[in-house]
C-alpha cells in the first residue's frame, strides 16, 4: 500500500506527458519557423531586380516622338514665354532654323522607312532559309551537309543584299 500512496495519476502525467507534448511542440515550432525563413528568402530571392515602381518602363527615349519631341509642352511649362521665344528665334534665323527642323524630319521618316524595308527583307530571307533547310531533311549523310551548307550560303547572301 505505501508504493501505491505515492502514485498519483496527475503528478505521472504531469512529468512524463507535458515534457513529451513540449517536445512536440518545440519541434512543430521550429519547423514551422525555418519554413517561414525559407519561405521568406525564396521571396526575397524572386523579387531582385523586379523594382522600378510606377509600373512604367525606365529605359528608351522620352515620351514624344520625332525632332519634334516636347515642342507642344514648352509653353505650358513656361507660362508662354516659349511661344515668342520661338517665334523670334525662328525670325533671327530667316527661316533656317524651320529648314533644319524639316530636313531631320524627313532624314527620320526615310530612316524609318529604310529600316523597315530591311526588317521586311530579313524576314523573306529567313522565311527561305528555313523552307531550304526543311528541304534537305530527305538526305541524309554528305548530301545533306552539302545541302545545309547551300542553304546557309545563300541566307547569308540574301541578307547581306538586304537594303541597310
């Protein structure tokens, strides 16, 4: 009866369950912490580079297009002293400076139109190449290679007469 006495169901559970539960409950919480920091760095890890703000892209010229860029802005940034300011300069100059406006404006439009007609050529160019190449996939061995080798000449001489 004396070993019985000094049992008590309460005092047994206190020492042997609550450590145990402490022990599960320090590993659930260390477990659930390196995940976070995993977690936390992979998002770290992911958004470098990612930040320029606005949602606008920071690279490539100013808004406007043209030698004529800006030109409609000045006034209203200046409360309309850019307006005469033009005008006097454009008298001084006895219309030179309107001339110079219009020739960069058409050395612009031709540029455009040179470097369209370029890509347009590339294009055709690679278009040919490719139906070259898909032609040669019957052969097989050096008569393929010799195949190849035409096709990639020849797209090498269509792009180089292509207009620049």
């Amino acid at each position: 009866m004396v070993a019985l006495s000094s049992y008590s169901p309460g005092r047994l559970n206190q020492l042997d369950g609550g450590k145990v539960m402490q022990k599960g409950l320090k590993m659930i919480a260390r477990l659930g912490l390196v995940f976070l920091l995993i977690a936390g760095v992979q998002v770290m890890a992911s958004a470098q580079g990612r930040g320029r703000g606005a949602g606008r892209s920071a690279g490539g010229p100013p808004a406007g297009t043209g030698v004529d860029r800006g030109i409609g802005k000045s006034s209203d940034a200046s409360a309309g002293r850019a307006d005469k300011g033009r005008g006097t300069a454009s008298d001084k100059s006895k219309g030179r400076s309107d001339a110079g406006l219009e020739r960069a404006r058409a050395a612009s439009e031709k540029a455009k139109s040179v470097a369209k007609d370029h890509k347009r050529c590339v294009k055709g160019c690679n278009q040919a190449h490719k139906n070259a190449i898909r032609a040669c996939r019957g052969r097989t061995g050096a008569d393929r290679a010799a195949c190849e080798r035409a096709a990639n000449e020849a797209h090498r001489n269509c792009v180089q007469g292509c207009p620049r």
